[in-house]
C-alpha cells in the first residue's frame, strides 16, 4: 500500500499563517512580491499558476498528517503512478505550516489545480472537525455538488478534451453559477459540461 510522503524539510522562510477569521483555510505561496497567505481558495487561483511548484496551507501536526493521508487515498484510487503524486512537507521551525510539493501531474491543467485545492480545503475542514473517515470528507459541501466531476475526474485520471479549460470547478461542474453578490442561479450545464470537458467513460458490465 502506498505510504504518503511526510518529510522533514529545511527552515520554513515564509511569513506567519494567515491569522483572520478562518486560519485553518488558507493558502501560501511565494511570489515576485515575497510572500503571500490567502484565506480564500479563489482569490488564491489568481496567483496559482502552473510553475509554482510547492504551495503552503496552514495546519496543525494532526491534520497535516490526516491531509496527507486523505490525499494518499485519493490519488490511490486513481492509481495514480507515483511519480507523479504529492510530496508533503514538514518545518521544525513552524509546525502550523505544511507545504505541499506540487508535481507535474497536478500542475497540469487548471481543472486538476482547482480540484487539488479542493481537496486540500475539504481534508482541513473534515480533519479540523475530528472527522477523519475518507468517504465522510470527500461529503465535503464542493466535493458533494460536484459529485459527478470528481467521479469523472477519478475514472479519467483528470484527462480533459485537448483545448478545453474551465473557469471554476464549482461554477462549472456544480450546475449552479454564482454572481458577484453571492447570489446562486440555476445554470443548467452540468451533464453537458461533464461531456463538454472531460472524455466519456466506457460502460463495465
């Protein structure tokens, strides 16, 4: 059985965790301007590009350690090839930050960064709440609604239609679209996104 990766890695060089009104959500990395937390997932995506390669999230010991194993057991079921899947590392000079080695995998397309950081989100939420059960966590409220994509995502190993790139794995898989003012309306697309973006899967009997 594969065995998540949890090093030691060197001297943690960023700046403290965000310190706002959810700590436990947030998401770092380094920039041309230094160093940066988010406490938001999408305002985070703006700076989250295909060549960053180590991201940072804030966590306790024992949810960096849920989130590395929950990680495990997703890219497991995927069988995804090792090479290819998450490092994760530890700082003995800041045991609330855990980064994450991003592989080429991952760093792909945007459909796989913005499900990654769904995933990370959903493992911190479920782990922050002593539940640790890895069906439980992917009932997380984005992974729910997004039911069908994941499943797709997972029999398809994230493959998606060449020239195809989303706009939102919530707004384009959830078949709910929200405006500026947080407001949800109905669009309707979520079956046709599935086949608009990602390839068909083979019926088994």
């Amino acid at each position: 059985m594969y065995k998540p990766l949890l090093e030691k890695a060197k001297k943690y060089k960023g700046t403290s965790p965000y310190s706002g009104w959810n700590p436990n959500l947030s998401y770092g990395h380094y920039s041309r301007d230094g160093f940066n937390w988010h406490g938001c997932r999408e305002t985070f995506h703006t700076y989250y590009k295909r060549n960053v390669k180590l991201i940072y999230i804030s966590a306790s010991r024992s949810q960096q350690q849920s989130v590395a194993k929950f990680m495990a057991k997703f890219e497991q079921e995927m069988n995804l090839a090792e090479r290819y899947r998450l490092k994760f590392l530890q700082y003995d000079n800041n045991k609330s930050v855990l980064g994450v080695l991003v592989s080429s995998y991952w760093r792909s397309n945007t459909a796989r960064r913005e499900l990654l950081t769904i995933l990370l989100r959903a493992a911190i939420r479920r782990t922050y709440r002593i539940v640790k059960d890895f069906n439980k966590v992917r009932n997380d409220s984005y992974l729910k609604r997004t039911k069908k994509a994941v499943d797709r995502f997972i029999a398809t190993k994230g493959r998606l239609k060449p020239r195809r790139r989303i706009r939102g794995w919530l707004d384009t898989f959830s078949g709910w679209r929200y405006d500026g003012w947080g407001r949800r309306t109905s669009n309707n697309t979520e079956e046709k996104n599935l086949n608009r973006y990602f390839p068909r899967v083979p019926l088994h009997k």
